[in-house]
C-alpha cells in the first residue's frame, strides 16, 4: 500500500494530527531533552491539564513514540521517555518549533499589516 499524506484516507494523517497537535509537539519537544515524570512534565508543558497531558502521553504511547515506565514502588513512580521513533519524530517537531519562535515576530508583523490592510 502506498502512503500519501495528500491522500484523503491515508493512515499517516493520524499519525501527523497525532505529532504535530498543540499538545504532542510540546510533549516531544520535552521528552527530547530528557525522561519526565507526569507531574515533572505537566510542569515543563505549562499549561496542559492532567486529564490532557494523559491522554496526549497515551496517543504517543499507543502510535510507539513514547515508552511509560512504571516502577511498583509506594507511592507509584512512572517516567516517559522517547523511543527511537519518538526521537527522530521530535527532532522534526522541535525543529518546526525553534523556527516557530524565531519567526514568531515576523509572523506578528504580517498579521498587523494584513488586518491594517483590511481596515476601511
């Protein structure tokens, strides 16, 4: 089977929705730099919830991106890491985000000059 991003019933749509949704690329973007625990990275990720930050850590977790570790220690300690998928597919997300931030006041600058272009 061929895969085509353009393609309307391509698999890989998903699997794209899935690493570049607001919340997947920062959770790549952090995990990229080192292992977290959820709270540890709730933080890192300011402002994610619990509920999804879980189920963000679960989508990445079920497309092989992200391994859970659990220890069965008291209280439950749990770290996540990228797997090998999951940090060739952050090392492009995050690259896409450094160039987000670089870009971002030429952006603003476009947005200003096409809403002044518009204003009567």
């Amino acid at each position: 089977m061929e895969v085509s991003v353009k393609a309307p019933m391509c698999p890989s749509r998903g699997i794209l929705e899935h690493v570049t949704s607001r919340w997947g690329v920062l959770v790549l973007a952090a995990l990229f730099e080192r292992s977290y625990r959820f709270s540890e990275l709730r933080r890192e990720v300011g402002g994610v919830s619990e509920k999804m930050l879980a189920q963000t850590l679960q989508t990445l977790e079920r497309d092989g991106f992200v391994l859970r570790h659990a220890r069965p220690v008291i209280p439950p300690h749990v770290d996540y890491s990228l797997t090998e998928l999951g940090r060739e597919a952050a090392e492009q997300v995050w690259a896409l985000a450094r160039w987000t931030e670089r870009r971002t006041g030429e952006v603003e600058r476009a947005r200003v000059a096409y809403d002044e272009a518009r204003t009567p």
